[in-house]
C-alpha cells in the first residue's frame, strides 16, 4: 500500500467515525442516568420523555413532556428549550441565548410549601469571604421564557389560580470577569408578566400586567395593570435600593374601581361601600418601615377620588342629619356622634352612639356624588375640594386628618344650602377616639329653630351668604335644605 493510500486511511478512518457519531447521535442514551440523578431532587418525581439534540446545533436542547408528582408540586410541562452559543465556550464564556418553559401546567400546595423546614443561609452560618475568581469569565443569560403556563393552589385555602402566565426576564447577567455579580453590579434586567384569569383567593378575579426593568440599585417600574370586568388599576414609578431600604416614588394614573367586585375586603366594615369609584393619585419618596407609625410618618403626596351614584349600605345618613336638625333632640354629644359616625368617622374607622340618631345606624344612604381630593405630607391629609352629596343632604369636608397622631387638625364639616352657605358648621380639634373633646365650641348654625340645650337666640340664614363650597358636588334636587 502507497503512503498516499496509508495517509487517506489515517485520516478518513477518525473523520468516518465523525461522521457515523453525528448521524446516528441520541441524547436518549443517557436518559436513565439522568433520571437517576433526577432522584436526588427532594420533595418531588420527575421524569420526562423524548430530548431533542443535535451535534449539528450542540448548542442547542430540547427536553419533552417533563413529569412532576409530590405533595408539594404536581402536574406536567409541555418542553424546555435550552439554546447556547458554542464558540464562546473555548473563551470560558457561556453565553445562554434562550431558555424557554412551554406550557407548564402545575399544581401547587401551598399550605405544605410554607411548611418546609427551611435550612440557615450559607452566609449565616459561615463568615464573609472575599469573592474568589470562577473557571469561566462570563455568564448570562439572554432570555428566559414561561410560555402559556397555569398554576394553581391546591390546598385548602386556594390561594390562587393563573390562567396563560407570560414570563419573560432579559439581559441577566451573573458572572463577569470571572466574579459573581451582586445584585447591585448587574446590569438593569427587564422583566414582563402577563396573564390570562386570575384569581387571588376571593379578593381579586382579573388579568394583570407588569413590566419593569432594574437591578439591586434601581427598579423602573413601567407599568403595574390588575384588570377586571369592570375595574382597571393602573400604577408606575420608581424603586431606588430595593434590597435594602426601599425608597418608593409611585404614580396611580386614572384608574376605576367597582367596589362590588372587592365586597370581600369589606365584610368586617360596618359600613359597606358600593359602585364604582375613580381614583387617581401619586407618593412621593416613600421609604418602607416596619412598622405603621413610621410608615404613615413617611407617607407623602396626593390622591383624588370621584364616587357617582354610589351607596353605603349599613348606615343612613339622611336619618342622621335629620335627626341632628331636630330642634328639640340634639344637643353636643349628639353632633359629636354624628360628625364621627357619619362622613368623618368613615375616615376615621370609628363607630359611637348616635343618641337620638342611632336609627342611622342601619339602612342605606344613596351618594349622589362624592369628590375627595387630598394633599399628604408626612401622613397628615388635608382635604380640599371635598364634598358629598345624598339624594336630600350635601355636605362639605376640609382641613386636616393627622393619621399619625391620630388627630383632628382644624378638620371642618359643612352642612350646606343649595348656594353651598353654612347650614351647619362643626370644626374638629382632637383625638379621633374621643367625640365629646374633638367636638369645639365653635359651631356655626344657621338653622331656623334652635338646638334644645346647646344654643339660644339663633337667627335664619342670611340672604347674602359667602359660600364656603364651590365645586363640582351639585347640590340635591330634592332637598329639604
């Protein structure tokens, strides 16, 4: 044989075997030693079925119709999608373009997750150590994906269940220069969830919506959407060191509220709301405490809100100011209740005996119109342009509510007349949880007969009136006032 012929063989020998690797190439070879590996994952069984590989694409894998069974997680998802870049690899770079899990569809209790033992962090139980260098430079990861997926919680409590859950994380960065990032080194990381019905135990049916796009230093938060058949709440803003000290500044753009969607937040109220509301607002440099006092010390910004042909169900304010009119019933203690029981104590969460208006205590009020509008500055509201109106009464709200110090400051009420003059005027000045030492001796009365045992010698309303209110809250058609 010519050493032509020797090197031919030499050479297409090894390239033949290449070639009979490549064309008859199966990853399912070492299906049962992955399972067996698989074992190792506690509290749940996987297996899967078929995976796709190629040496034609190494960089690319295809793992089907993955099994998951155990009490804490149960269900199946339809393939994982795993696509690398090859070349870098021979530079200590992994570069991962793509990681995609197609249509999850898992079953969770949640109830038994929230019992696992949970085991003392690395850092807790060893001291800090400098970071040493990793055997790669690089490591990110492009996307990851979850694709059309449903989850649910199947304990007792079903605490939720999601319907086409859309995942989408970009630009992750984990290791450069051969160190592991903190979450304060890494690049901003964008992040988009969208789903399909969802449910949050009885307090929420609706879709939601979130992009944002950040890292441990800063989160931009884009956009924040909870949708449901007759209410959109829609919110942004920014997040600076969200690890640590987190330091909020949000916007709630025009947003609407159906209040018989959410009636389930109001079951321990004595008074329920119900309608539709609008609200709009915004908090400035909100720093997160932990604790209320400090987080309402820390509140700031505005809201606004515009309740139409709305009712409270549980209480009768009409029978309320009725009763506090009546000449020869009311007196101080009776004005106090009212004010707190009424428009000021569904501000104030509070509920005390009317005396002579305690039939307000039952029965349903229809709100015509109602517009709050606020400015917050370190918890303390100060109303302005605030005005509610019944089918019979309207009424005005202005000064201060210091939640902070669970105080009244200078807060005023107004019963008002069609050309928005005092009928009834009550200054507030004290504890919420005190009615007879918030109520100041400086009520202003117009009406035509006096109050039996408080006031003496009072006059009818002047014609020439200086309105106190005069905004958008229409008086009453068929007002007696």
């Amino acid at each position: 044989m010519s050493k032509r012929n020797i090197v031919f063989f030499i050479l297409a020998i090894p390239l033949l075997i290449i070639g009979l690797v490549v064309a008859f190439w199966n990853p399912n070879w070492f299906k049962s030693d992955i399972e067996q590996q698989l074992e190792t994952v506690p509290h749940v069984d996987v297996t899967f079925g078929n995976i796709q590989h190629s040496l034609m694409s190494p960089g690319d894998l295809v793992v089907e119709n993955i099994q998951l069974s155990g009490e804490l997680v149960s269900g199946n998802i339809a393939s994982l999608t795993i696509k690398t870049q090859v070349n870098p690899l021979f530079s200590k770079q992994v570069i991962v373009d793509e990681i995609i899990l197609d249509k999850p569809n898992l079953s969770f209790n949640a109830l038994a997750l929230t019992q696992i033992p949970t085991e003392p962090a690395a850092s807790d139980a060893m001291p800090t150590q400098e970071s040493e260098p990793l055997p790669i430079e690089l490591l990110l990861v492009k996307s990851v994906k979850v694709q059309n997926a449903n989850l649910q919680d199947i304990s007792e409590q079903k605490l939720f269940s999601v319907n086409n859950l859309n995942i989408s994380v970009e630009n992750i960065g984990i290791v450069e220069n051969s160190l592991v990032l903190t979450p304060e080194q890494m690049q901003p990381v964008s992040l988009n969830i969208s789903t399909g019905r969802t449910q949050i135990a009885t307090y929420f049916t609706g879709i939601l919506k979130l992009a944002l796009e950040g890292n441990g230093k800063t989160i931009v938060l884009e956009d924040l959407q909870a949708k449901t058949e007759k209410s959109l709440i829609t919110l942004n803003g920014t997040i600076q060191d969200p690890l640590n000290t987190p330091l909020l500044s949000l916007t709630l753009d025009d947003s609407q509220l159906n209040l018989d969607e959410f009636s389930a937040f109001f079951e321990d109220l004595p008074v329920k709301p119900a309608g539709s509301v609008n609200f709009s607002g915004q908090i400035d440099d909100f720093l997160l405490a932990d604790n209320t006092d400090a987080l309402l010390q820390n509140l700031t910004g505005e809201f606004n809100l515009d309740f139409n042909q709305g009712k409270l169900i549980g209480i009768d304010v009409n029978q309320m100011v009725k009763a506090l009119k009546a000449t020869q019933e009311a007196d101080m203690t009776d004005i106090g209740s009212f004010l707190l029981t009424g428009p000021v104590g569904i501000l104030a969460s509070q509920i005390y005996d009317l005396g002579s208006g305690t039939k307000g205590l039952k029965g349903e009020t229809s709100i015509s119109q109602l517009q709050f509008s606020t400015q917050i500055d370190h918890g303390v509201f100060d109303l302005q342009k605030t005005a509610i109106a019944t089918d019979k009464y309207r009424m005005a709200l202005s000064g201060g509510l210091d939640l902070v110090s669970n105080k009244f400051n200078d807060f005023t009420f107004s019963l008002l007349d069609e050309k928005g003059c005092v009928d009834i005027q009550q200054v507030f000045k004290g504890d919420f949880d005190d009615p007879s030492g918030t109520v100041r001796d400086t009520l202003f009365n117009t009406v035509t007969g006096p109050i039996s045992g408080l006031f003496k010698g009072l006059v009818k309303p002047k014609k020439n009136c200086k309105p106190v209110y005069e905004g958008e809250v229409e008086h009453p058609t068929g007002s007696n006032n």
